[in-house]
C-alpha cells in the first residue's frame, strides 16, 4: 500500500483524504503539513481518523512513498527539490511554479538520479491524453482559452474582457492561481512558449471553462471543459480535486485506461 504525505491542508487535499478515508483510494495517509494552523484544525474535522501532523517538511517525508503537494506555487519552489533530494516520489498541483525552467530541470534530474517520479495530474482540463500521443509526431499549434468569472480570477469587469493572450509562460506569472491548466498543458506538449493561451473575465458565467485546441500531422482535437467549482475554494475547478484522486488511484488499479 502506497504511504501518501500531504503538503497543504486545504481543498483538495481535504478532497484526497476524504477519497482514502472512504475506500476509493487504497493508499495510507501517513502525514501532512501546512503553514496555517486553522487550516490544519479544519482539515482533521473532515476526516474519521486524525491524521498526524508534521511541524516541518523533513518530517512530513519522512514515513512516506509520496508526497502529493496541493499548497502553492511557492511551497513547490521552497520544497519540490528537498522532497526529490530525499528519496520520495512528488505529485505537484500548483504546477504553474514549473514554469520556472531552472526548478523544474532540476527536480527532473534529481528524479532520474534517484529513480523517483514526478506526477502531474490533468487537473481541470481534459485532452492531455490526446497531446501525449500527438506530440510523437509534429504538432503546429496549441491553444487554450481559460474562461472564468472576473470574481475568480480578482479583477472587477461588467462585461466580457480579454485579460491576457499571448504565450501561456507569461499568461501563468500573470495569473499564478488561475492557470495553472495552461502550465500542465504546455509542458505536456510543445512547452510554455509554443503553447498559446486567452484569459477571459466573464461575468456571464459561474463556471471555469477551458477551451483546448491542438493541430498537427495527426489532425486536430478541440476539447471544452465546463468545471463546476469547488464549493469549498471557488479558484479551484472540482474536476483538479477528482483528477488527484484519480491519479493516485491509477498508481494502486490493476487495470489502467487511457494513454
Ligand atoms: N493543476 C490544476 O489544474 C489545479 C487546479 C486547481 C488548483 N490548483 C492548485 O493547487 C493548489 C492547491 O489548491 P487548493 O484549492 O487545495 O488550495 P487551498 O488554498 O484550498 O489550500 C492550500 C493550502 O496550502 C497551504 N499552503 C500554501 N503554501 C504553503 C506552504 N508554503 N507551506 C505549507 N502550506 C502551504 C495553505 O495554508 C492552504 O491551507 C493551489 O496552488 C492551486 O492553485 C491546481
């Protein structure tokens, strides 16, 4: 059985221990951590056992096989490489952070060194199976219009605006909470500065909808996802918190579907 460690007590980790705590996925929750101590309090009101809690990252890695950071950008800066260092394997969340080139070859060489793997779910887009094998041969172009409510993404707009459009490398720093889909895109595919991406404020909506669309030797795939939010943290489409879960449950299934 897989031991999971927790970096970040907020949504979608409160998410993933619900989804271990009911049977759906057969891993052990050996630890987690977070800055926030209300955070903490919250996140063990969720659950039936009470999970322990490390006071610093060294103890968090500790007991376990995996950790799966869902906390921020910036804890992936302050401790991807220390986890990886360490022997443990990393799932990352805030994935806009490796967007930072430096980092993110890095934790990948310390991974190959180590024999570890860095996981990196969907999140809240669908189509990465298809860039997964497009990318084996030529692809010409990627796009992706995020469109979210001006609420969502902090601005104040009454009407349908163009926030962004340009390569995704500076629609994620302009938008670290909010693009995250576009940073998981580009790197799965032609990488940040070939993939384009739109941010749209809508004050129409109250879904978070990402538009995808891939051309190359293969043909072309449009996809659209239409997130329903979590009820807990509005920033976060439902569809990351289940696409986490799903994740670690293909590492424990017999049967594994899709590329
Ligand atoms: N990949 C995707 O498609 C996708 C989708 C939604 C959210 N996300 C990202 O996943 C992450 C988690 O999302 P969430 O909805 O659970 O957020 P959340 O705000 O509900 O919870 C994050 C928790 O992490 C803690 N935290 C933040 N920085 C920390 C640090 N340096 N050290 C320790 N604890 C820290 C916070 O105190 C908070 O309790 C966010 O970065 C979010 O942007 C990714």
């Amino acid at each position: 059985m897989i031991k999971i460690s927790l970096l970040g007590c907020g949504n979608i980790s409160r998410f993933i221990a619900n989804a271990i705590d009911r049977g759906i996925i057969k891993c052990k929750l050996v630890k987690v951590f977070d800055e926030n101590q209300a955070a903490i309090e919250n996140f063990n009101k969720d659950i039936s056992v009470t999970v322990p809690i490390a006071d610093n990252i060294e103890e968090l890695v500790k007991d376990s096989d995996l950790v799966v950071e869902a906390a921020s950008q910036g804890a992936v800066k302050e401790y991807a490489t220390k986890i990886l260092s360490s022997g443990k394997n990393l799932m990352i969340m805030s994935v806009g952070a490796l967007a930072d080139d430096t980092l993110f070859r890095e934790m990948k060489k310390i991974a190959k060194k180590k024999k570890l793997k860095i996981y990196i779910p969907s999140g809240a887009i669908v189509g990465l199976d298809g860039v997964n094998a497009a990318k084996l041969v030529n692809i010409d172009s990627v796009e992706i219009t995020t469109r979210k409510n001006p609420k969502t993404l902090g601005v104040d707009v009454k009407e349908e605006t163009v926030l962004y459009e340009g390569p995704a490398l500076g629609g994620v720093k302009k938008f670290p909470k909010s693009v995250n889909v576009a940073a998981t895109l580009g790197l799965a595919g032609v990488g940040l500065e070939r993939t384009n991406i739109r941010v749209i404020a809508d004050p129409n909506i109250d879904r978070n909808i990402h538009e995808i669309r891939v051309k190359g030797e293969f043909g072309e795939f449009k996809t659209i996802t239409e997130n329903v939010p979590s009820p807990q943290n509005p920033k976060t489409s439902w569809l990351a918190a289940l696409s986490a879960i799903a994740t670690l449950k293909k590492m424990c299934d017999v049967v594994q579907f899709g590329t």
